[in-house]
C-alpha cells in the first residue's frame, strides 16, 4: 500500500471512528480530534489544532465538519479534506437514517429517553474538558494578553449575555489587527 493511500485510509478512519462514537454535538468532538489527530498520530501540534478548533468554530457550519476539512486539507490537500469531511458525515447519516426508520418508537421509548438524559452529563464533562485543555493551553502560553483576551470573552458570554457569534468575530478582529501591527513592527 502506498504512502498516499494509507494516509487517506487514516484520514477516513480516524474522523470516521470519531464521529461515530461522539455523542453531543461539535464541542464534544473536539477533545476526540485532538486525542486523534495531536496524540496518537502527531499530525498536529497543540497550538495547530488550537488554531484548526478556532477557525473551525468562527467559520460558517458545524465544528466538527470544519476542522475535518481543515486537519484533511492540511494533511493531503483537497483530496485529505473530500475524505475526512465524508469519514466525519457518514456516520451521522446512517444514524440519523436508522433512527428516522423507527422514530415512533424512540420517541415513546422512556429508556431511550433516560440513557439519552443520562448521557448529558458525559456531555458536560466532555465539553468541560476541553475548556480547560484548551484554555490551559493559553494559560500555559503565559501571554497576559491572550490570558485577558480568554477571560474577557468568558466575561462578556457568561455574565454579559453578550452573543457568541459577536464575540468571535471581535476576537478575530482582534486577531487580525494584532497580528498586522506586529508584522509593522517587524517589518519596520
């Protein structure tokens, strides 16, 4: 097997098996992609898929599709990224086919309603542990700067009620301008 062909076999693979067994949504997904893609195949650095997660969460469409599409077209180009954007839609798909075949049945099932609410709290956690793999990530990097920005944008989310989509776009403003007059100063 070549080296191109096994690579697209891992691609598919791995986002295949992610999303497959991931329940909860993109966040949930997250920590999945980065045991995958930065532990086990050191494909990514952790500041690569903290960057992939950033620009996968302020682009239009779900997380998860957007960071496959970027891990695929940083490791194999548009081919990398045709594969794992199917490896990570094809299980939902199926899923969601399944279950619309018996929806009936699931809807009035309270045993699929219990594990369904049983399963929030892994949800939770998941959810959490990124939070603090990634914010420690930024902590880790002791910026002052980057560390205020993070506190900040939790600030202005979680008291302010301040809208998600505002607050990532200003990040990434943010980002921009700072990134701009640091290549000034460099340049100049």
């Amino acid at each position: 097997m070549s080296g191109k062909s096994k690579l697209y076999r891992q691609l598919f693979t791995s986002t295949f098996s992610v999303s497959a067994f991931t329940l909860g949504g993109g966040y949930v997904i997250v920590p999945l992609m980065r045991k995958k893609f930065v532990e086990q195949y050191g494909w990514l650095e952790e500041d690569e898929m903290l960057d992939m997660t950033a620009l996968a969460q302020s682009a239009p469409g779900p997380i998860a599709i957007n960071t496959a599409i970027l891990v695929g077209y940083r490791m194999a180009g548009v081919i990398g990224a045709f594969i794992t954007v199917f490896g990570t839609v094809l299980p939902p798909l199926v899923i969601i086919s399944v279950i619309s075949l018996f929806y009936e049945a699931f809807r009035a099932s309270q045993v699929v309603g219990a594990v369904l609410h049983g399963m929030q709290a892994g949800v939770a956690a998941v959810i959490a542990d990124v939070v603090l793999g990634m914010g420690g990530g930024v902590l880790k990097a002791g910026s002052p700067l980057h560390t205020g920005i993070m506190a900040a944008a939790f600030i202005a989310a979680a008291w302010f009620h301040v809208n998600v989509a505002v607050i990532i776009l200003s990040c990434g403003a943010l980002g921009i301008a700072l990134s701009l007059a640091q290549r000034r100063k460099g340049g100049g």
